[in-house]
C-alpha cells in the first residue's frame, strides 16, 4: 500500500453519506479518490467534478477489478450492497459499508463470512459517528463511570423523508422502497443509536418491541413513524423514537442518558448538553456547549486501515445491528417482545 490510502466511491445511492466521504477523501493528503462509479453517469460526473475524482465509470464493478485501490467505500442501496461488498472483499479490498449491510441476515451472513475470509477491515456505516467529538466525550462519561451506573436511555428523532438525489423533492427515494430498503424512517436513523448504546454500553440486546406507524404518509411502502424499547443485556432500558412524519423544517433530536450518579441530556435545538451529577456537592443543571455530533468518519478509516486493531467497529458489529432491526420489525408485526439473534463471535 502507497503512503496515501486510495479509495473507489461504488455507488451514489446514499448520497448523505457518499458525497461527504468523497468530499473528506479529496480533501485529504494522505487519502486519494481514485475514481466513482454509478449506474447514473451523470450523477458519477457531477459528484466527480465537485471532488476532482480523475475516472468515473457506471459499471459498479470496474473499480474493485482496480488493483490500485485499497478502499471500496459502497453507498449503493441495500439490496445490491451484500454482492458489492463481497466481491469487494474477495478482491483483498477495504470496505466502508452503506447501513444497514444488507436486508436480512442471512445477506448479512454473506458479508461477514466474506469479509472475515479475506482479513480485510469492514467500517459499518452507521458506527463511523463514534469518531464524532459528541459520542466520544459521551463514551468517555459511561465508561469512566461519571453517570454511575446507567439504567435507562431515550432518543427521539422528527424528521421528514429522504431526497433521491441533492436537491430534489423529499420523496423517500430508494429508502422507502421496501424490495431496497429492510424498513423505512425508523431504521433510517434508528441504526446509528443502535450502534451507539451497544457501544457506549458494551452490551447487546437481549430483548426488543415497539410499534411502528404511518402517521402522516398514508399511501408510503415503508412506515414514517416507528418507537422501539429496548433491554440490554445488563438490564438497561432504552427507547428509541425516529420518524419521517414531521412536517417539513421540523427537524430535531433529542437523547437522554440516565446512571444512578448523573443524568445527560442533549437537544439539537439548543446545541447543549445538559448535565446533572449527584452526590458531588452541587448537583444543579450544567449547561454545556455540545462538541460536534457528526462525522464523515475519515480519519477513523484511515487509520483502521493502516492497523486493523485500531477499528473503531467490525463487520460484526454491522451484524448485530441488523439483528436488532429485524428483531424490532418482527415485534411490531406480531405485537410481540422478540430476542434478537447474536451471530458467535
């Protein structure tokens, strides 16, 4: 491998992600666009004119078969992404993933044998925000035992339906198509506190319900409302609200963290943390400015590239993730609570 990582954008379906990592790599000394592909030529062109990728093609595959580059990152929808990736892999290459992996689990089955077969690393899409400042200073409260021990945790999101492409009408695209997509607004951002609680956490789901909805999208293939509760493994609570049914402009999340010697409290309206600690001599509300809660994730992909061990996730992750989801559907369907897979590690 040369000095500077070499990356192939495959895929411009989810366009929220892979433009800014596009962006992120050209921007980067040390990390080089090689080139981005798209069955859209013209989504390829324009995308590559604003980061100065060298080659565009619409054959996804081209920049796999490319043995100069050392990174696929695959932002194609869900439902081509397990052959993506695994001819990815197959070809010795470094995987930046679309969330969730795949639709099932047993795609999600594929990916993993494959990319534990080729040794190569695996960054889910959703656990890049863990480089975020904001979830790194949350994991270093929970895990330095600031907030105690932790018993409950709630996240809300409102927001309205995707855009297909930059600019267009907020139609849902290819996320509120249930043959590409495994759910619809509840997934679409659920997955990232998923990812976050397992992490902050250090513990799987054991068990999960909810309901899903179509509260304002009457006439959509995927719900637009979806409320889970979660238990973990250690016996920690947490809900998780994410919607499409806000009306437009209506943006807004909202995350509690709840120990028995701390409370956190963060709100994008305010950009704040709030903090409460007990026992500690002044247990009043602190008011904080909030760190960054986004990231594209570049430099936490950089470096797990150049020493694997340093990965802030794993395929497995991805996996376990998935399993959440498909276990959270089920329970919605059935009205029932559900036990999530866990895939042997």
């Amino acid at each position: 491998m040369s000095s500077a990582v070499r990356f192939g954008v495959v895929g411009l379906d989810h366009w929220y992600s892979a433009i800014p990592l596009a962006e992120a790599i050209a921007a980067k000394d040390d990390a080089e666009l090689v080139g981005i592909a798209d069955r859209d030529i013209d989504r390829a062109k324009e995308v590559a004119a604003k980061t100065g990728s060298p080659a565009v093609t619409d054959d996804l595959h081209a920049l796999i078969a490319d043995d100069s580059i050392d990174v696929i990152a695959s932002f194609v929808s869900v439902d081509q992404n397990p052959d993506i990736v695994v001819a990815a892999a197959q070809a010795g290459k470094h995987i930046v993933s679309v969330k969730p992996l795949a639709r099932t689990l047993p795609e999600a089955d594929r990916i993993v044998d494959a990319v534990n077969a080729a040794g190569v690393v695996f960054m889910p899409g959703e656990s890049r925000s863990r480089e975020a400042a904001q979830n790194q200073l949350l994991k270093e409260w929970v895990s330095g035992g600031r907030l105690g021990r932790i018993t409950s945790a709630q996240f809300s999101l409102s927001g309205s339906l995707p855009m297909g492409w930059p600019g267009g009408d907020p139609d849902g695209g290819w996320w509120a198509d249930p043959d590409r997509a495994p759910g619809g607004g509840w997934i679409d951002h659920s997955l990232y506190q998923i990812d976050r609680m397992r992490w902050l956490l250090g513990e799987e789901v054991d068990e999960v319900s909810g309901r899903v909805a179509n509260l304002l999208h009457t006439d959509l293939g995927v719900e637009d409302y979806g409320h889970a509760i979660l238990r973990f493994g250690n016996g920690v609570m947490a809900s998780i609200e994410d919607t499409w049914s806000a009306p437009a402009g209506g943006w807004r999340i909202s995350t509690s963290i709840v120990g028995t010697q701390g409370i956190v409290y963060l709100d994008t309206t305010t950009g704040m943390i709030g903090l409460r600690e007990f026992g500690t001599g002044d247990d009043s509300w602190q008011q904080l400015p909030s760190p960054p809660d986004h990231t594209v994730g570049i430099d936490a992909i950089l470096a797990a590239v150049r020493d694997p061990s340093s990965a802030l996730s794993t395929v497995e992750d991805a996996w376990e993730n998935l399993s959440v989801c498909v276990s959270f559907y089920e329970a919605a369907r059935t009205g029932t609570v559900q036990k999530p897979k866990h895939r042997d590690r």
